[in-house]
C-alpha cells in the first residue's frame, strides 16, 4: 500500500526567516484561506509576502497561515516528475530575489482515517458556530486511508485543510533533491 506523508515547515532550523501575512501591490491584506482549499484559483495580481524576522532563506516555508511558498527550485522538479495536481502562483517574497510561487493543491479528498487519527473533534450545537456543526474542528496525529485518494500525488484532506500531503515517491524526490525548510510526517 502507498505511503504518505504531510508536508510542513521546518521551524527547527536556527535564524530561519518567517513570512508573514500576504498582502496585495497595495499593502492589504488578502483571504490566505484560499490557498489550502484545494481548488484552481485565478491569477489575482502581485501577492507579496512579508518576512519577519528575517533571516536563511528556504525552499519550502508555510506562511503564517499554512500557505505554501515555494522557491523555483521546487518548481522545477514537480515539471521534471510531470506533477500537475498543483498550481504555482508567482508571489514576491520582501527583500528576495527569488523566483518564489504559492504551492496551490488542486485536490482535496475525504481520506482522513478517523479511527486511526490520536485524536479528532468535530463542531457541535453548543459550539456556537451552526455552520460547523458535523465539520473536523481539530485533529491530532492526523490519519489518511490511502485508498481513498486515487493514487494521488499531492492533495489537501478534506475536512482538515491546513495539512498538505504527499506521496512516498515525492517526498523521496524532495529529499534527493536537497530542498531546505521541509519536514514530513507520515500519515
């Protein structure tokens, strides 16, 4: 069976650098939530991203908000690997030369293993939030069951999007390729 792995930030590595919040050319704030949805967007002009504190820069960094930055390196080898379950949106990352890109997952799957997962909690009435009620409000050592994600390469789960999936074959990938700033957790 095929193994995964959620994609996140090393936060361990010492004076690395932290975007902050995107903002627009106008210095205002944008919706990050739209980046972990899962879905194709529409190129929306510049998006910057902020950065501090400053400091090593990285291949792979989560923005304050889980959004995926990337620099052209990994860019590069997802259209070597012919992976074209995500999208890049050109982004300028402050004071940095780059090329950078928001990693954008362009599926999302009901996968998460409920039974398997350390622990799961879900909206309910007394929350105070009807819109959520039945939805995952929070998730501990997340669980996928791999058979319900069609063999898919990069994915965001359904119901919990804040984690970004890989596959085994691409997890390798990065790593061989010596990308700073990832850290993986198997699902």
């Amino acid at each position: 069976m095929s193994r995964y792995y959620e994609l996140a930030d090393d936060m361990y590595i010492p004076k690395r650098w932290h975007l902050r919040h995107p903002v627009d050319e106008h210095g205002r704030k944008i919706n990050p939530w739209q980046f972990t949805k899962g879905q194709g967007l529409e190129p929306q002009g510049l998006i910057r991203f902020p950065v501090r504190p400053d400091g090593v820069t990285l291949d792979f960094t989560l923005d304050a908000f889980a959004t995926p930055v990337v620099h052209d390196r990994v860019v590069q080898l997802f259209e070597r690997l012919g992976i074209q379950e995500v999208q890049f949106l050109p982004v300028q990352v402050e004071n940095h030369a780059g090329p950078y890109f928001i990693l954008n997952a362009l599926r999302s799957f009901r996968c998460i293993d409920d039974a398997r997962c350390e622990e799961v909690q879900y909206w309910r009435p007394e929350d105070g939030q009807p819109e959520k009620v039945g939805q995952y409000r929070y998730i501990a050592g997340v669980r996928i069951d791999p058979t319900k994600v069609e063999g898919a390469r990069v994915f965001r789960p359904w119901g919990w999007t804040l984690g970004l999936i890989i596959s085994e074959d691409l997890k390798e990938a990065l790593e061989r390729e010596g990308l700073t700033g990832t850290r993986f957790t198997e699902v």
